[in-house]
C-alpha cells in the first residue's frame, strides 16, 4: 500500500507501533565523533522520527540492532546451564538500501551458512525493515557498483520529503499509519561519484603470493575500525565470564569479532595465523569480493564506504578493490599476451 503520510500521522503510527515494537534508527551525538568536533551516528533505540539523523550517513550499520554488540547466550553453574532470554518485543529497523543488502548477506551467513544459529535466528525472527530512499550519494560510497543501491525485499519503505512522507508498506502488520493512497517510487541512487570494476576473475592462490598486499603490512594498523563499521563482517569472539562469588558459576557471552586486530587467529599452542596486516588484509578482500560470492553467488561487500571513512591510516577498500582487478588482469595478461 502506498500512500502520503503527514509528518505528524507519521509519529503518531510510530507512537502505535511503539507498543509492540522496539524501533532502531541511526541518531547523531554531537561531539562523540573519532576526532575532536566531530559528531558520531550510531544506531540505537529511538521513540520518534525526529530523533533519527538521515542528512549524512551513520558511521555505524544497523548490523547492532540484529546482531547485538555483546551478546548473553547463556548462564551455567558447574554442569547445569541456563538459556539466556531474547527480547519478546518485535523489533523495526530503519535503515538505508545498501544497509538492507548487507543484512541479506548476514541472514545468508547465519542462517543459510550450514544449520542456522540458534541464537541469531531467535532474535532475527522479531525483526522488520524500513528502507529509506536515497536521494544522493555520500562520500566513499560505492552501491551502485557493488549492486546494492536498489531497495528489495523490505517489510516497508519511505521517501523523506519536506513536509510528509511518502511510505509503502509490504507487511500488513505496518499499516498503521493515516494517509493518502498515492503512485511514487522509492528513491535510490543510480551513480555515485565514483565506481568500481569489480573483478569476475579472481585467482585466489596467485593473489595470496603476490606483494600487493605487502604495502598493508605498514600502512595498517590493525585497529580493526573497517570491521566494527562494515554491515557485512559477521566474525565473533565467545567469552566466558566466571563471577567471582562462586568460580563455578558464570556466564558466556558472544562479542563481535574482526579478522584485522591482533589474537584474532591465534589458536591453541601459540600459533597465530596471518601475522602479518597485509596477510589480513587480504583474507578480508577476498571474503568480501571472492570467497562469499563463491559460495553464495554475489558479493559480500555492498559498497557502504563506511570502512574507507573510518581508517584512520586512509587505507581505501574500494581501492584495495580496483587493485586486485589490476593484477588480475596483468597476469591474464602475461598469460595471453594477443
Ligand atoms: S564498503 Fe567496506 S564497510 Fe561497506 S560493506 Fe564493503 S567492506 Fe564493509
Ligand atoms: S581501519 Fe585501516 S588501519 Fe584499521 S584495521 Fe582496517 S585497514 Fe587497518
């Protein structure tokens, strides 16, 4: 159903929904930014559409509001265990269309990845989604290169407008809203300032020898930002806290991990795999441009930008990108000079 919503009809549906659902949305923190003056956005919990910041892209994904930060799985006393309980509010999740691609890809990591997660699944089940058109492009993005500008699939979706919106709502359970019926489409940018040639051959083994990655080896360093902000990295740590009362007794938790920091590949007997940045570097490019699509058919990477705004050593990804196609095709190249 499509239709033109006032602003206030608009909070006053939210204000409806609010009694049964948690909703998510990106929210500005003046002066709370990397570096001084500077402002964060993050994702978290909001009661209306004001609170939402929509002028610039958040530094942080959605990815917070599906898979949480810190994650309690559950409690244990000696050889007794406790599941940990998840929300029994449905959860909405406002979000731009490339953050909705990359929730595809993490749907496709825990749930389609062999059996699915028991405890991701039981959280991903409460959740919706609301797409927010794009009317322009932000720095360092790349959506339209990596196929992910295009809103799909989504619970419902709405252009901002100066004083209404224009919404369309899939899931019944969304029509909450009084409005006008009404013909638009979804906004979506269809260039963005810059593109990239995403490579279609990709030779894995000749790129794990080769010195492009040597550069990364100084340039990095390893604070693992580009995995914190990127909608698509789905790593984890398991922790397991003992409470000091009783040693026996404690609880595990999941945190998010990043395949860049320091610890990430160590393994029992003091072996670290892929000491060197440049080494991870390379694990990551190829995840999110080779080893995913081998798997799944498509990209990773939905071409956010968020990891080239973060590194503080301005390591670009999308670069990183449009290099391995270059080597790629000199060794096609040399291999058939005609
Ligand atoms: S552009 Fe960077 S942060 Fe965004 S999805 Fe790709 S790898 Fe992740
Ligand atoms: S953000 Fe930059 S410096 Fe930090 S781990 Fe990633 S590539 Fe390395």
């Amino acid at each position: 159903m499509k239709q033109i919503v006032s602003k206030e009809a608009f909070n006053e549906g939210l204000a409806k929904l609010l009694t049964e659902y948690d909703i998510y949305g990106p929210v500005r923190h003046p002066y709370r930014g990397t570096h001084s003056d500077t402002d964060k956005i993050q994702y978290q919990q909001v009661h209306s559409f004001d609170e939402m910041e929509w002028d610039e892209k958040s530094q942080f994904s959605p990815k917070s509001a599906v898979l949480p930060i810190n994650q309690l799985l559950f409690y244990f006393v000696e050889d007794q265990w406790l599941e940990a309980s998840e929300t029994m509010r449905k959860i909405l999740v406002f979000l731009r269309p490339c953050d909705l691609h990359g929730m595809k890809r993490m749907d496709e990591i825990y749930l389609n990845n062999g059996a699915p997660d028991y405890f991701y699944e039981r959280r991903r089940k409460m959740i919706k989604f609301v797409v927010v058109g794009c009317k322009e492009t932000y720095r360092n993005c790349f959506c339209v290169s990596m196929g992910s500008n295009v809103p799909e699939d989504y619970d419902a979706a709405l252009n901002i407008r100066d004083d209404h919106f224009e919404l369309d709502i899939i899931d019944e359970d969304l029509a909450v809203f009084a409005g006008r019926e009404a013909d638009f489409d979804i906004d979506y940018v269809t260039e963005n300032t810059f593109s990239i040639e995403v490579p279609e051959e990709v030779d894995s083994q000749y790129l794990a020898e080769h010195d492009m990655w040597r550069e990364f080896d100084s340039r990095c360093i390893a604070c693992g930002r580009c995995n914190y902000v990127c909608p698509t990295c789905t790593c984890f740590d398991m922790q397991d806290i003992y409470y000091k009362e009783n040693e026996d007794a404690g609880e595990r938790r999941r945190v998010w991990g990043a395949c860049m920091v320091d610890r990430y590949t160590d393994i029992a007997g003091g072996i670290t795999f892929r000491s060197k940045y440049g080494s991870r570097m390379r694990f990551k490019a190829m995840h999110k441009i080779y080893d995913f699509r081998k798997r799944f058919g498509y990209n990773m990477c939905v071409g956010c930008g968020r990891c080239d705004d973060a590194c503080p050593q301005y390591i670009s990804f999308s670069e990183t990108i449009e290099k391995v196609g270059a080597v790629m095709k000199q060794k096609l190249n040399e291999e058939d000079p005609a």
